[in-house]
C-alpha cells in the first residue's frame, strides 16, 4: 500500500493502456503521476489513455479512482471532471512482445485486445510488486550449490576407488 492516489493495480487480469504518441501498449505496472502539463502518464512519459484512446490529461488534483477504473479530478480551470481508464486484456497473455519497462505490445499470437474482464478491478493506492522473495530465493540456491558440490564429491571419490580397483587388477 502506498496511498498515493496515482499508484493502481488491477486485481485479476488485465493491462491499463498507454501510448508514446504513436503507438498504444499495455502497461502492468500502474506506477503513474502528474506531469507538469496535468496529464497523467507512466514513470516512462508514456500518456495513460482513457476508453476513447484519448490522454487523460488537463489534471490538478485527482478526488478518487473507483474499482471500474473511473477517475474524478478537479482540472487545473478547478472544475470537477471524470475520465474512464481504458483496461484491456488479451486472450493469451504469453503470446504479448515485451517491450520493457513493464510494457507490451499485441501480436499475432496474443490475439485482439479486449475489455478487462468483469471480475477484475482497480485499485487505488497500491503497487503490484514482485512476488519472489529474495532471501528465500538465495537460500535455496545456496543449498542447491552445496548438494551439488556434495555429489560431486561422491562422484569424484567413486571415480577414484574405481581406478584404485583397476591397478589392483593389473
């Protein structure tokens, strides 16, 4: 939880949509924020699009951001506007292009963009985080490294009792 209004995640499946001006992609990350010019756009610069793939943008102070993905600001002339979040999702996630920076790009393999499913909802205030945990991981990898320098060992000791027995027979 960050409580930073322009912090979202969508719970469940689904990407928001955002452009560099020429090109729309699907973002997972919801790290957003204010620019100087009022439009609200990605860590990156990218413009977070509304459902007429239009910027949202003209932003003073954000009121609230609901489970559907509506926004309500006051607008920097100070009065109150709403704008819908355009979320999208694609049949198969695996075929999207990662293009970095937590974003993707359609293609032949991930099928035609589509509305966020109706279970999915946005929520405000919170960051998707990375669900590894360090710690256990590297602990896990430490043991993996001395069971295999273990067995290594066995190996190397059997290999040497088994040359011991070959001079034998000589």
């Amino acid at each position: 939880t960050t409580c930073v209004q322009t912090d979202l995640i969508i719970n469940g499946e689904g990407y928001f949509s955002v452009t560099d001006g020429q090109q729309e992609y699907l973002a997972k990350s919801g790290s957003f924020q204010i620019d100087s010019q009022g439009n609200l756009v990605t860590m990156q610069g990218y413009s977070v699009l509304d459902e007429n793939d239009a910027p949202i943008i003209n932003i003073d102070r954000i009121s609230s951001v609901d489970k559907a993905g509506l926004i309500t600001f006051q607008d920097t002339n100070g009065d109150k506007q709403q704008a819908q979040l355009k979320t999208s999702t694609v049949p198969n996630t695996a075929g999207l292009e990662k293009m970095g920076n937590s974003l993707y790009r359609e293609t032949d393999k991930s099928g035609v963009i589509q509305a966020m499913p109706n279970e999915s909802r946005v929520i405000s205030g919170q960051l998707e985080m990375s669900n590894v945990d360090l710690t256990e991981e590297f602990t896990e990898m430490i043991l993996a490294q001395r069971g295999f320098q273990a067995n290594s060992r066995v190996i190397t000791t059997s290999d040497e009792m088994l040359q011991e027995i070959v001079n034998l027979k000589r």
